[in-house]
C-alpha cells in the first residue's frame, strides 16, 4: 500500500492550558470565585483599572494580618517579581478567612464591619487523627 492510499488517520486536537489549577477545580476559581470571602475582597479592591493592590493591602492591614507579611507580599509585588501577585492573593486571602471564619465578620476599608460567613474547612488525615485524640482524651 503507497503512502497515498493509506487512511488518514483521525487527529483529535488536545486543549491545553498555561494554568496549574487542575482542571476539576478550574470553575471554582473563574472570576475570583463566588465564596463569600472572595465577593468581599472583589467589592473592596475593584478600582477602575480592575483590581488594586494598595486597596488589598490596606483591606488586609485593617483586618488584623501582621504588618510584616502585608510588606512581604507588598514587596514582592511592587518588584514585579514571577507569580508575585498571585501568591500575595491567596496567601493573604487564606489569612482574611481565618479572621472570618474566626469573627463571622470583616473590617472593610470605610472601617464598617461586613459579615463574611465561611464554612468551617472539614479536616482530613492527620489533622482529624489529632482532633479525633484530642477529644478522646
């Protein structure tokens, strides 16, 4: 059989993507997620240009997380720096919901408290053999 005669073969194209979000969690993070939390940090740091910076930085300040971190991540930021802008927002996101799990509430930037209510996180393996032990004790 000549190279001409032989079937073609049926290519199927594969979608790839830049992103390292598995894919079974790509939609919770579309648009900033819908968490109560995440509709809280949007309405706070959305300026004309998109998000701000100086506003989540100020927002996190107000809010309790040590001034030392906010200047870490407000560095890394302001140097550009690979990724920077994204570990500065879900560290410092992960840090505002431990305030709001905590206190049901968060201080926004006019100072006025706002109620953020997040689910407690259920824990798994070792950290549920611990709480399991602890109870038991």
């Amino acid at each position: 059989m000549s190279e001409e005669t032989k079937a073609p073969e049926a290519t199927a194209e594969v979608k790839t993507t830049k992103s390292i979000v598995p894919s079974k969690y790509s939609g919770r993070y579309k648009n900033g997620g819908e968490d109560p939390l995440a509709l809280f940090i949007k309405a706070q740091c959305a300026d004309d240009k998109g998000f701000s910076f100086d506003k989540f930085f100020d927002l996190c300040s107000k809010n309790g997380i040590v001034q030392e971190k906010v200047d870490h991540y407000k560095g890394q930021v302001a140097e550009k720096r690979h990724g920077a802008e994204g570990r500065a927002r879900m560290t410092l996101r992960n840090m505002l919901a431990t305030f709001a799990r905590k206190n049901g509430k968060l201080v926004g930037l006019d100072g006025a408290e706002v109620e953020v209510a997040l689910p407690k996180v259920a824990l798994t393996g070792a950290a549920k053999a611990a709480a399991e032990k602890q109870v038991a004790a």
